[in-house]
C-alpha cells in the first residue's frame, strides 16, 4: 500500500462532517448512499482508506500539475453498491465535483487479484501463452451478490469473499494487494481525468449528472455514443499518464513496486514493472467489461480490447520520453506479452474475454480506433472551454 501519506493544506482543510452532508445530498437523487468503511475491522478497512486517501493526493497532485487548484474541491467516498462501478460527477451545487465508486470495486479487485496469483506466479518466464489453457472452474462476477449468499450484509459479504480467496503465502498477498493498488490508482485517476478534462461539466449541460463507468444504453439524455467513448479514451490516457509518474518517476515509490512485484534491477527490471502495469490493467478492463461482447462498441464505452491498445500505445509514449535509448521492439512485445498474460490468466478463472476470446470481430479494430480517432478531435476544440468549471 501506498508510502506514508503527506496530508497536504487542501485535504487538511477538508472537515469530514460538511463533506459527508454534502455528499449524501448529492447522493440522494440517485437513491445511492455512502458506504462508510471506518468500522471495519483494521486490515480488512485498509483495503478502502488506501485508495480513498490516494484519491485525494491524486486530485492535489493533479491540481499543482495544472496550477489551478486554490478553489477546487471534490469529494470522493465509496457507495452502497455491490457491482463493480464508479462514476464522476458535476453539480451546481455543493462541492461541486464529486467522485463515487462502488462499494464492491476494492474487495472484487482484491479477490480477483487473490485467485490469479494462487493459480500461478503470473509473471513466471515459463509461461505458455494463452491458447493452451482451459476454462477454469471459479467465476467471478461483475456483481459481488451474484457470488455470496444474498442474506449477508455488504460487510458481511465483502468481508467473507476476501477470507476465501486469501492466499497461503505472503508474497502472494503482498503481490495482489499491489496489484489491486494499482488498478484502483488507475480507476480514480481516470475519474478524476473525467472531472479534469471538463467531461462533467459538459455531460450535466446535457442534463445528464452521473458519467457513469458501467454500459448505459437507452438514456434518454446523453452526449452521442462517440463523443462519450472518445471521452473514456481520453481519461484513460490523462490517467496512464499520471498513473506512470506515480509509478515511475518517484525512485522510491518504483522501488517498492518493483521489489513487491518481483521486478528485477536496471533495464530490464524497468520494463518488467512497465509489463506489470499492463497486467493489471488488462485485468481491470476484463472485470469492467464483461458485458461487452464485441470490439466495435455500440454503448456509452469503447471495448475493453480498443482501450487496452490505446493505454499500450500511451504507456510506449510515456515511457520512451523519459527513456528514448531503450529499444523499442523489447518493450513492445513485452506489454504485448503481459497482456496476453492477463488474459490467460482471466481464461483461467473461468471467464472468456470479449465474445468468443474477440477473435471473430478482431477486424473491426482499425475501425473502431479510426472513428474514435476522428470523435476526439472533433470534441476537443468543443472541450477546451469546459475543463476545469
Ligand atoms: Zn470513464
């Protein structure tokens, strides 16, 4: 988990009470409500107050990035949801920006995360690739009460999910929970991208409040589905982006990834935490989209397969602007590797990625990043005026 946090002047300034009023007002007209982790039980309410902390050192960092954060506010808090979701927020009133994620995100990462490294060492050389394996035998679901008896609180039921997919030992707990810390530093950095980049704002000019991380079909008002999943691959590379310098540029953070995932030194240690972060984003978007069966996405969010060639193609990006000397190809075909990786893995928790492994609509690829290609820079004049409000 996260190096011991620096509360900085703007979350000291934060006092819980006004926040929490404020939140469940908001909450209120969408008949959510908060889900409060602090009774808890110690090492079972770390797996919320992490993330939950880390969002709002994110938003500050955020903020000094773009120089602009004397009167910006959000309030990030979890919900009384048990699917896995998260959405982002503007609203005239009250703080203004507000980000929520799902009750369920952090256990369900966690047990996914669990199982996939009880099954193997993910990052063994030995691996055989992913044509080989066959379906496994546990199922994860995109609701946490599809999984555990229907009678137990959300408490309960978390709590019980985690405990039977703990593992043995504890390189493979330390493995997953840096794992799942870093899908959950990507999924509220990718709210907070929404926020940053204005997509909020212009989505409520819309009369549409929430922008919401699960499919939405049928709303009745929404932005255009190209618009809208041309705004999720831009979070999702304003995210990367900030998700690497959080990771990379830090010497001491890199060295703790790299120690509890097992990277080696130099070079190729470098690469190998580069391979990591594709991992655990390839296994984010499997959970986030198992409702989505095709490559060309007719709903409100582009398919798990075109984001994950996007966040590869950013990453490459990032990385060879802070190390151009590195060859291209090595690193290239390891992220490629990583993925697939990831999804032999996700095989073998009992799941198929994409309709039948996306290999019947794999064609549909150059189209898909083709049309999104054209929608961003459609909207981007359009947005400009919008960041920020
Ligand atoms: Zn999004």
């Amino acid at each position: 988990m996260p190096d011991s946090f620096k509360i900085s002047t703007l979350t000291a300034e934060r006092t819980r009470k006004q926040e929490r009023s404020d939140f469940i007002s908001f909450l209120s007209k969408y008949y959510y409500t908060p889900y409060y982790y602090e009774d808890l039980e110690e090492a079972y309410s770390n797996l919320y107050f992490y993330p939950h902390k880390l969002g709002y050192d994110f938003f500050d960092a955020y903020c000094k990035m773009l120089k602009s954060y004397k009167s910006k506010k959000v309030i990030i808090e979890y919900v009384n949801d048990s699917s896995f979701q998260a959405f982002a927020a503007y609203s005239n009133s009250g703080c203004g920006n507000y980000i929520s994620i799902s009750a369920g995100v952090p256990t369900l990462l966690q047990a996914v995360y669990h199982q996939v490294i009880t099954v193997k060492n993910p990052f063994a050389t030995t691996h055989g690739g992913f044509d080989d394996v066959s379906l496994g035998e546990v199922r994860f679901p995109i609701d946490v009460f599809q999984f555990v008896d229907d009678s137990l609180s959300f408490k309960q039921a978390f709590q019980k999910l985690i405990h039977e997919t703990l593992p043995n030992e504890k390189w493979q707990r330390v493995m997953s929970t840096i794992m799942a810390e870093i899908s959950l530093a990507f999924i509220v950095s990718h709210e907070l991208s929404h926020i940053f980049l204005g997509h909020t704002y212009l989505n409520s000019k819309c009369g549409n409040n929430l922008l919401n991380e699960v499919r939405y079909k049928n709303r009745n008002k929404s932005v255009g589905k190209w618009v809208s999943q041309a705004w999720e691959i831009e979070a999702d590379q304003m995210a990367v982006s900030f998700l690497y310098n959080y990771m990379f540029v830090d010497e001491s953070r890199q060295k703790r990834f790299k120690k509890h995932l097992k990277c080696k030194n130099g070079e190729t240690g470098l690469i190998q935490l580069l391979s990591r972060v594709v991992y655990a984003l390839s296994i984010t978007f499997f959970i986030f989209s198992q409702t989505q069966r095709n490559v060309k996405s007719t709903d409100s969010h582009p398919s798990a397969l075109v984001r994950v060639v996007y966040i590869i193609s950013q990453l490459m990006t990032v990385f060879f602007h802070h190390h151009p000397k590195i060859d291209e190809n090595k690193v290239e075909r390891s992220l490629q590797l990583a993925h697939e990786q990831a999804e032999s893995a996700w095989n073998q928790l009992g799941f198929e990625f994409g309709y039948k492994s996306y290999k019947e609509t794999i064609d549909d690829l150059n189209l898909s990043v083709n049309q999104l290609e054209r929608a961003k820079r459609r909207i981007a004049r359009f947005a400009e005026n919008a960041a920020w409000k």
